[in-house]
C-alpha cells in the first residue's frame, strides 16, 4: 500500500526474527501477533532500527540517500507485513487482532491471511467474548453460540462438502452449504479501552467487506454493534439495520459513553443509514427529553407483541428493497432466561425462525451480530442454541435446497432386528 510521507511509522515492539533464515543474507522477521513474515536485506534491517522511535518515510530520504521512490519501495513490504504500524495504530496492534479458538466454526484463518484461501468464502464468522459487566454477562456468548452450531453440521463444512445436511425443521436437505470461516475472537488485553477493542472489530469488517465476505459476529456485549455499523457507515455505502431487541437501545448516556443501551444512537449521525427497524420492543419506560427514538422518521418499530401477530413478511413489508442491510440480534427480543438485560414476554423460537427465514431468502445482507447472549454454565442454554439456529438460516438464506422427502425416498431402510 503507498505510504504517505509525512505518516508516522514505528517499527513494531514484538517481532521475531525466523531462524530458519531465508538464504544468503536475508533474514526473515515475522510480526507473530498478526501471524505475517517477510525476508529482509541488511539494508531493510537498518530501516527496522531507523524506525524504532517513530520516524516518516520524509525522515528516510532526508537521513539517507534513497529518492521517495525507492524508499517507498523499501518500506511498502515492512508496512504491508505490519513490521512497520503506523504511530497511531500500536496500541490496537500490539496483541493482535484475533486469537484462535478451541471450536471454530468452519475453517479458522487469520484475518490478515483473507487472500491466501484456496476459495473466498461467503460468511466469516468472529467473536467478541467481551461485556461491560453486570450480573449475567455476555462474555461466554461466542464459546456457547459456536457450541450450539455443532448440532447443525455447520462445523467442518467448509473442509468437507460431500455430506448432505438433512432438515426435518423445514423439510429440506442441503447438498451443499456455503463456505464459512471462523476467524476467532477478538482479542483484548486487560486495561484497554473500548475504542481500542472497537479498532480490532472495524479492522475484521474492513477486511472481510472490502472482499465480498459477510462478516457474522457473536458477542458479547451489544456495545460492539456500534464499532461494526460505524465501520459500515465510513465505507459509504447506503445501507438499513434490522434489529431484534426488547429495548431500542436508544438511551443517552449522561456521560457520553458508549454501553449496551446507546449502541445505536451512533449511527443515526450517519447518512447512509436509511432506516432503522426494530422488532420486539417491550419495554415500559417514562419518555426521555434527549431520547432520539421518536423524533428520526428513520426509525420505526414492530413490538413483540405485534410481530407475534403478524407474518415475517408483514413485518419487514416497509422496508425498501434498493438498499442491503445489517442485522442486528440481541437475544433479549427473544422470550429466553439467558441473556443480560432479561424482559419478560417476548417472541418465540418459531417467530424469529420465521423472520430470520425470510430475511436470509430476500434481503441483501452486509453483515450481521448476535449478540447479548449469556447464561454460562447452564447444561441446557436455549438462548444460545436458538441464536445458533437463526445465524445459520442467514447463512443458508440463498442456498438451493431440495425436498426432504425426495431424500428419504432413496434411503433403503434396513431394520435392525
Ligand atoms: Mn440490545
């Protein structure tokens, strides 16, 4: 990537040098937290020192006697390789941007390792095992909605696509399914801030978006949904949100401070966002004088109550189709226990079902979250294994399937006794 020349770069404080060096005089270092290597010449390995209190591609042709051009050329391989960051960019850098998990579902791939697979994928998967406290936390969400996906024959599917996934639910089978990777969770280190985490998640949509990939992430808090739409809204794209809540999450914070109950005042600075429906809202709150909701015609909203009335067509009926969206889901819309913020009532399993449904078969879908899933420790979470069920109907929205009964017909049975 072209490097501006008044841009700060330093060279980054944990890279390792491969003993297995390259050959003849080159040396190969490797930034292991982004999992990216490179092999340098004696002469790009002075530049690593040049750089160690921060120095600009200016300060290289004026301390040497290299010409812009070919200190460009130098220094593009340590930039693209992350062995230089930018100033600005070390504190979100320095632990990397994803760890790897013990159950990814799919394949699992560095995030910066996007254009080494064999296929692009449809859908990366990446979780954010983070919450901003409180007595049921969200933290344990990725782990619990990754081991509910099992029980779908998702996991694996991107390395093996000759099996045929059997749906009794819907009355199909699937002969193939669209390839998903698994990117890991993002990663945190104790002390950072909240933008610092943000940096990270808007890095996995920038990459993941500017490759075609739509990007599912699994909180978590609902706070991260503001990092993923901002990112959204900075790449200048027209777009609407879908969101699932029991609360709009629309209340200012007296303080300014982004939480899981402000996500979404955010974005409404944006222009390119379009509309904003929210489903199952059913809270009882006194009104707010700095309270957004009800003065932005942009949003609008379907309460539980009433969507449990109403056909998932119905529901998404006022939205236009000349735009593609973002869904956002935080289980509390859902009539569950296992999740932060619990209100009582809610939908169904068979009405998200319905809705999730359709949205995966018509609309045009950016990205996506599931998010505010808790309950650790229980034997049996239902929150995490309806969320699991609703992020794979996005994931298979525009898959051809067959009739289930076109299967069962070619199974010879053989009786056992
Ligand atoms: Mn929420």
């Amino acid at each position: 990537m072209k490097i501006s020349p008044d841009r700060t770069f330093v060279t980054f404080p944990r890279l390792q040098r491969d003993p297995q060096s390259a050959g003849g005089d080159l040396v190969t270092i490797c930034n292991p937290y982004m999992g990216l290597g490179v092999a340098l010449t004696p002469g790009a390995l002075e530049l690593l020192e040049f750089f160690e209190g921060g120095a600009t591609l200016a300060d290289v042709v004026e301390a040497s006697d290299l010409d812009e051009e070919r200190a460009q050329h130098l220094l593009e391989p340590l930039t693209d390789n992350y062995i230089l960051v930018p100033a600005d960019d070390l504190e979100w850098l320095l632990h990397g941007v994803c760890a790897k998990v013990q159950r990814p579902v799919g394949t699992y791939t560095r995030v910066t390792d996007l254009d080494e697979l064999p296929k692009t994928p449809a859908f990366a998967v990446f979780g954010v095992p983070l919450d901003l406290g409180g007595v049921y936390g969200a933290r344990f969400g990725p782990e619990a909605v990754r081991n509910a996906l099992p029980k779908l024959s998702l996991r694996s599917q991107g390395d093996d696509q000759s099996r045929v996934l059997l749906d009794f639910e819907n009355e199909r089978c699937f002969h193939e399914l669209p390839l998903v990777i698994d990117l890991g969770d993002v990663r945190y280190h104790p002390g950072e801030s909240l933008e610092t985490i943000g940096k990270r998640i808007a890095f996995v949509i920038r990459e993941t978006r500017a490759r075609g990939i739509v990007p599912l992430m699994i909180g978590g808090d609902h706070a991260w949904t503001h990092f993923t739409l901002a990112e959204l809204a900075r790449a200048g794209e027209d777009f609407g949100i879908i969101h699932f809540d029991a609360h709009h999450d629309m209340y200012p914070d007296a303080h300014g401070r982004l939480n899981h109950a402000n996500t979404f005042l955010g974005i409404l600075e944006s222009d390119h966002l379009k509309v904003l429906h929210q489903i199952g809202l059913r809270t009882l709150q006194l009104p707010d004088d700095r309270s957004v909701l009800h003065g932005d015609p942009r949003v609008q909203f379907t309460s539980a109550r009433r969507a449990r009335t109403m056909s998932a067509q119905d529901v998404l009926a006022s939205l236009p189709r000349d735009i593609p969206y973002y869904v956002s889901f935080d289980v509390d819309c859902m009539d569950v226990d296992e999740t932060g913020s619990p209100v009582i009532g809610g939908l169904s399993y068979y009405d998200g079902l319905e809705l999730f449904e359709h949205i995966g078969k018509t609309f045009d879908i950016i990205g996506a979250d599931f998010m505010e899933v808790a309950g650790e420790g229980r034997p049996h979470n239902r929150g995490a294994e309806l969320t699991g069920r609703y992020l794979f109907e996005l994931i298979v929205g525009k898959q051809t399937s067959h009739p289930l009964r076109d299967y069962i017909g070619r199974i010879e049975t053989k009786r056992p006794f």
